[in-house]
C-alpha cells in the first residue's frame, strides 16, 4: 500500500511497509553501496533484510562512494 516517508530531508512515496532492503532497491540503490540511519538509528547491513520501514519514518541515506 503507497505511504510516505522522509528520506535526506525529502517527502517519499513507496509501498509501504516494506524492509529496508526493498526500499533501497526501489529507490535504485544497491544496499551494499548505503549507510543508512532509521529513525535516528544506525543499521547494520546485516540488517537492512529484516528491518520494517513503515510509513511516517525518517531515513537518512548515504551513498558510500570509494575513490582515490
């Protein structure tokens, strides 16, 4: 069922609730390549599987980006 969430500060629409990996591949990011803070909480990777987003929750996502 479509719901809203803030993700980085932005209004969101998804199928909702759905785990936290679902959203990520929803919203085209690979979850190996994120770090991701869920209502003010850290998540492990290991954990992005079993994590529930639900509607009204804030995500702040960053983008691992490896360089040189």
């Amino acid at each position: 069922m479509p719901g809203t969430l803030i993700a980085n500060g932005q209004e969101t629409t998804a199928d909702l609730p759905c785990s936290l990996e679902d959203f990520l591949r929803a919203q085209n990011l690979l979850p190996r390549s994120v770090v991701v803070e869920h209502n003010g909480e850290a998540v492990a990777s290991s954990e992005f599987t079993h994590r529930v987003v639900n509607a009204g929750d804030r995500l702040e996502i960053v983008c691992i980006v490896a360089g040189g």
